[in-house]
C-alpha cells in the first residue's frame, strides 16, 4: 500500500425503503411510539436531529432503549430530570459508526419532531421522517454517520416526494437546538447531490455543486 494513498473512503450503502415503509438494511427495532399519518398525508419533509444518552456520551444501548420504552431512569440523573414517563420515537438512528436503526415505519407517523412550524404548516411529525445522529450539538460528526445519512435520503427521496430537508432547530427555533453547528449541511447536500431548493434553511447553499 502506498503511503500516499489518501484515506480511504468511508462505506457508502446502498438502501431502499420496503413496501411497507421499512429499510432491509437497517435494523429494525420497532417502537410502540407511532400513530398513523393523518389521512392523505405523505412523507415530504426529512427532518435531521441529534442525540446521546446520556447527552455527549455515545456507544451505549440507552437511545434504542429509550424509543423502546425501556430506559432506566434511575440510571443517570439526566434521565430522571427530562426522560420520565417520555414517549418519543424517530423513524432512524444513525450511530456514530454509521450503523443504522428503524424504529418506525416511514409510513407511519414518529413522535421527534414536537411542536413545530415548517414555513407554517405546523405539525411536521404529520409529514416528515425523523433521522436522528448519534452525536451532540459540540461534537463533529463521523465520516461514517454521513455516508450512512446520504445513502437513506436517497432512498427516502426515491421513495417519497420529498421536498425539503431541515434540522429539528429550523422547525422549532428557539425550543430546539439540534442537530447543531457541528452538522455539515454543505456536505449532505453535496452527497446527495441534491439542489438547492431541498434545502430552504440554508442560507447560501449552493446549487452548483450538486453537480460538480
Ligand atoms: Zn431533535
């Protein structure tokens, strides 16, 4: 191997959303927190968040846990402060290995989002996928936690007449923060190959480089 090679790239997947909303490739952990999508309503919001359990500690089994309604919140004081009796789901974790979890089909409709506006439509749990990132808002994301990002809104937006994309802060400003500065929006977008128009938050986003 020569010593100048450059790094390699990380694993980029490939996914395809199933029939019934699910991803094959990714580990199915179904979470009793979902309803139906109010009737007529489809996917055509992806909204991006952060999370760790507790916050800036990655790896353990405590996020899964907690979509699952099984988290122990004599564990950790943070828990017992914010997470008892909570029920809250997202469509996807993306872990900081690039490892990807369902927990709810993107058919159905996930409890991430919260009170929120997009563009007023408010709501947006009604029409959006959540994705959340293992991560924090003060800690960088990893190569392998893109490359998994990039490869599932493929295939949300070869599923589902996606139209934008947005972080959890754009759709609840001042009540949400994540997924933070730390998230590189540039570079989903250039993964994604995307336009501009996908994503209305950004200020500057360059259409061009979808293609270059
Ligand atoms: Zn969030």
């Amino acid at each position: 191997m020569s010593i100048a090679a450059s790094p390699p790239l990380p694993r980029m997947p490939a996914y395809e959303v199933d029939a019934q909303g699910w991803v094959p490739g990714a580990r199915r952990l179904p979470s009793p927190n979902f309803e139906a999508r109010p009737q007529g309503a489809v996917p055509t919001l992806i909204v991006i968040h952060n999370i760790s359990l507790p916050p800036n500690v990655f790896g353990g089994p405590e996020i899964a846990d907690l979509f699952l309604n099984r988290l122990d919140c004599d564990a950790h004081p943070y828990f017992d402060a914010h997470l008892r009796g909570v029920r809250v789901s997202a469509h996807f974790v993306i872990h900081r290995d690039g490892a990807l979890e369902q927990f709810v089909s993107c058919d159905e409709r996930a409890w991430h989002a919260g009170a929120s506006s997009f563009f007023g439509r408010e709501r947006c749990n009604d029409f959006a996928v959540g994705i959340e990132l293992e991560g924090s808002d003060t800690t960088a994301f990893e190569a392998a936690q893109y490359a998994t990002l990039a490869a599932l809104v493929k295939a949300l937006v070869a599923r589902y007449p996606i139209e934008a994309l947005a972080g959890h802060s754009d759709i609840a400003p001042g009540r949400k923060t994540d997924p933070g500065p730390h998230f590189d929006w540039a570079r989903l977008q250039r993964d994604t190959r995307l336009g501009a128009a996908s994503f209305p938050y950004i200020q500057g986003c360059d259409a061009q480089g979808a293609t270059s």
